[in-house]
C-alpha cells in the first residue's frame, strides 16, 4: 500500500470514529431534551406534576421540592400521607386526593428514576460548620452523608431548597407534619439544646450542597 493510500485511510477512520462519537454524545441530550420536547415519553400522571415540580422533577423554584431522587417508598408514603391528612401542605393535599394508588406507583417509579441536581444558594460559612456538627450529631444516623450512607426509605437532605426544608422542618416541630417517631425526639433535643439558631445552621449546611 502506498503511502498516500495509507494516510487517507487513516483519515478515514479517524473521521469515521470523530462521528460516531459525536453523534453518540448527541444522542445522550437528544434523549433528555426528546423527553421534554415530546412529552408522551412521559406517562401521563407525571406530566402534570412538571408546571410545579419543575420538568423531570427539578424545581426551579424555592418553595417547591424537587422530586428527582427521592427514594420510591418516601415518594409513595408522602403521597398518601397527604391524602389522608399526616402531612401539611398547601396544594398537595387536595391534588393527592385525585389520585389512585395506581397513580402514584407510577409517578414513585419516574421520580426515583431521576438524577439528583444540587441547587445554588447563598450560605453562611459559620452556619454551615455549625450545621455539619449539628447534622452529625442529631440528623446524619438517618439521612447520611458521603461517610455514612442513609437508611432506605429516608429522603436525602443535601442540596435540597433551603426554603423548603425550613418549612417542612418548622411543620415537623410544631406537629402538623407526623414524620418519623425517633426524629421527633432528635428534632426536640436539637431545639431545647440550640434553637433556632440550630435549625438555621442545619439548613445553611444542607443548602451548600457539598457534605
Ligand atoms: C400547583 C403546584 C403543584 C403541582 C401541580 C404538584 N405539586 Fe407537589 N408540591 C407542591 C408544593 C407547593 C409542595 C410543598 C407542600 C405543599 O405546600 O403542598 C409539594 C410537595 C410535594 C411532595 C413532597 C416532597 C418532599 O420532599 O417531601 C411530593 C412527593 C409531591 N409534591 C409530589 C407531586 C406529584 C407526584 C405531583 C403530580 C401529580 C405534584 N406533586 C404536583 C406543588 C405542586
Ligand atoms: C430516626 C431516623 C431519623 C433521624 C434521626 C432524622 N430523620 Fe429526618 N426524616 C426521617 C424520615 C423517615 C423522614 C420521612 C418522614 C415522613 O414520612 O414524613 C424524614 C424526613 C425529614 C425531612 C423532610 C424532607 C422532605 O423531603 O420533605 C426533613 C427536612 C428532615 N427529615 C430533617 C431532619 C433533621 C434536620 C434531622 C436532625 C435534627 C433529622 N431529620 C433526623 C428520619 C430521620
């Protein structure tokens, strides 16, 4: 072979993979854009959770949760505790209602399916260490962190809304959310030994996003 005829060959091959790989990237975002773009790639009931809970589940706004990654068996029960009045909220308790268990099966399976996306906030640096030790000591034996893993079941807490989760923290204090019995202790050891001061902290440690 001559060569001339060697390099085009070798031009050839390397155009060749150059494409395949591109194209194969593309088709990665293609997959998740496609999803957005033609919504009846998603099943019907999750679709109409997309306007609030933000497309594939990641809320862009504060006050709302994301839902991507959080464990099925929480999606579920949270579902049903609305339903059946164990869980405060605004919207969700007559929107729950709508809905067959069939129903949430399906939007558990989706949502648990998603990728978690940490989000951008502003945090204190002080409150931040306050709450690592805080979240070590009173939170981390359920929720976990990259040392500890957390305990099925239990939604995790890094990255989340901060808006949110002081919220539905104040709605476990004051007992209009009934959550899990040994929280309940921890949460009333953490308030009588740091106040508020100590919830603020643990919330600016969890919206840093990185453990
Ligand atoms: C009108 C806006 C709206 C729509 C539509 C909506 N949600 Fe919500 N969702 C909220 C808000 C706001 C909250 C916070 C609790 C509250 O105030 O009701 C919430 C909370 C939740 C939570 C609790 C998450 C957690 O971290 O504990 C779950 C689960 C949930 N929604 C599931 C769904 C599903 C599934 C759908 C689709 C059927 C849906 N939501 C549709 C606004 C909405
Ligand atoms: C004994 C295990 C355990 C401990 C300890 C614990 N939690 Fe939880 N936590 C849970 C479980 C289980 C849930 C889901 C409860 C439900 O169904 O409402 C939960 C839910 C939550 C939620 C709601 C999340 C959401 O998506 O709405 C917040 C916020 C929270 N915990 C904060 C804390 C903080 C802060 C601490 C430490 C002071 C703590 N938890 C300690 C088990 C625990």
């Amino acid at each position: 072979m001559s060569g001339r005829l060697a390099w085009r060959r070798l031009l050839l091959l390397l155009s060749w993979l150059v494409l395949q790989h591109y194209s194969l990237g593309c088709r990665a975002v293609e997959d998740a854009e496609a999803e957005i773009r033609q919504p009846y790639l998603v099943p019907l009931q999750v679709q109409s959770c997309f306007p609030c809970h933000g497309p594939r589940g990641q809320s862009g706004s504060s006050a709302i949760p994301s839902l991507a990654g959080l464990p099925r068996e929480y999606l579920r029960k949270v579902m049903r505790a609305y339903r059946h009045g164990g869980r405060f909220g605004t919207v969700m308790g007559r929107l729950a209602a709508a809905y067959e268990e069939a129903d949430l099966i399906v939007m558990a399976d989706y949502f648990s399916g998603q990728p978690i996306k940490a989000q951008k906030q502003t945090t204190e640096w002080r409150l931040v260490d306050l709450g690592r030790r805080l979240h070590r000591y009173y939170c981390r034996d359920c929720h976990g962190d990259p040392e500890q893993s957390a305990k099925p079941g239990v939604p995790h807490l890094h990255g989340r809304w901060m808006d949110y989760l002081r919220w539905t923290l104040w709605d476990y204090l004051v007992g209009i959310n009934q959550g899990d019995e040994e929280m309940a202790t921890q949460l009333t050891a953490l308030m009588r030994r740091h106040g508020a001061k100590g919830v603020e902290a643990l919330l600016h440690y969890y919206g840093k996003g990185k453990p």
